[in-house]
C-alpha cells in the first residue's frame, strides 16, 4: 500500500502502462476531509479506459466487480478540446472545453476494502473508474447551477450543484492540468474529464438501477451489470 500521493500516482501510471489501453479521460474525486491539510491537496485523479453513450430514453449498463465495490455517481463530464501550458484561470479553463454532458462515472474494483485506504489506495487503483457514460449536452452558461437529484431503485440518495462541490468542475480542470504539467498525469485533445461527483458516491449492486436528474429537463439512467473483462 503505498502511503505517499506521489508513490500512489507512481504506481497507477504502472498500472496504465500495463493494462496498455489508451486513456478517454480522467475522474476526479474527493480527498478525505481529516488529510486535506497534510496532503495539501483536497483532489485525487484516475484514468478513463472506458467511455459509452447513454441512448435517449434508455438504460445503459454499469459494469461492476462482484464481490468487490461498486457505486454510481452523477457527476458533469467535460471534453477538453486543448491542453495549456500553465494553469489556466477560471475564465480560461472554459475556453479549453468543446462539449459539457451530463453523466456518470462507475466507481468499481475488485478490492472490497479499497475505500478504507483512501487516498492512497483508490489512486493507486487507478481511481477505482470503471468507465463513464455520457448523457445529454448541458448548457455552458448554467451547467454547473443546476439541481442534480439521484435516486437509486426510485429511492433518493442525494441531491447537489456542481458549484458547491469545492471550487466546481473548473476546478477539477485547474487540478487536471496541474497534474499535467507536474508530469504526475498526461491530458490529451479529446479526452473526457469527470469533473467529481455532485450528489455523493452511491454503492449499488448488480441489477440495481440509478437514475439523475440535471435540472427539470434532463434525466439520465443505468443499470448495474456484473463486470466481465474487457475484451
């Protein structure tokens, strides 16, 4: 178990170079609360190898580990369109993005126990991501606004805005690129950023479905599947 970030990241490239898929994106979660000020960081990062579309009307699938954790969580998703060479402000950061949706990311591994060894064990489980899938466009000038409501099997279990999760999902793309040019991570034209989850992290079994509203106009949905590999 590693117990540096540095160490932690170290061993997540090793595990993008073994596994050999080209990365989509990227997630970014949460540092625990109690090791934000020892850390110096509030936010950890993950790879992508997994990306799909949610048809209009229908469920997707949301692959997860049996027998290890899986959870589902709304969040907004950001396809960065150009990489800076210093972090950007802000108001810059919007002019790196082409497209905004609304999505989820799939929070799973096979380790059961790997939320008790944040963060140093969900970095090194390469963010414990298993995919994203990526709904309807969100307007730019509003997104983050937005009151998103989850429900898992028709049950509420959280409700949020995307600019009160720290500071918001142009945040999360500050973090990105200040990985980025510490070397710590590579972005890349094209990949998709899940900006951290809005509504809280939602454990959820196989056959269980998840549902998000952004606002009264969008309504995205899933269904947890059990994982088999990627072929």
């Amino acid at each position: 178990m590693p117990k540096t970030l540095d160490a932690a990241y170290a061993i997540q490239q090793q595990m993008i170079a073994a596994l050999g898929l080209p990365v989509l994106g990227w997630k970014v979660g949460r540092i625990p609360v109690p090791l934000i000020v020892s850390l110096g960081a509030e936010r950890l990062a993950g790879p992508v190898f997994r990306c799909a579309e949610i048809a209009d009307g229908a469920l997707a699938e949301a692959s997860v580990f049996i027998g290890g954790a899986g959870a589902i969580e709304a969040e907004v998703m950001l396809r960065l369109d150009r990489v800076p060479d210093h972090i950007p402000s802000p108001e810059e950061a919007r002019n790196l993005v082409s497209e905004i949706r609304a999505g989820f990311e799939i929070a799973s591994s096979p380790a059961p126990d790997v939320h008790d060894h944040a963060p140093f064990g969900i970095i090194a489980d390469i963010g414990i991501n298993n995919g994203i899938l990526l709904g309807p466009a969100l307007d730019a000038a509003s997104f983050d606004r937005l009151e998103v409501y989850t429900a898992i099997e028709g049950a509420s279990v959280g409700t949020g805005r995307a600019c009160d999760v720290l500071d918001g999902p142009w945040g999360s793309l500050r973090f990105l690129v200040d990985l980025h040019l510490r070397g710590v991570i590579a972005l890349a034209p094209g990949q998709w950023i899940s900006a951290g989850a809005i509504t809280g992290v939602h454990p959820i079994l196989p056959g269980q479905c998840a549902t998000a509203s952004f606002g009264p106009a969008i309504h995205i949905g899933c269904t947890a599947v059990p994982e088999t590999g990627i072929s």
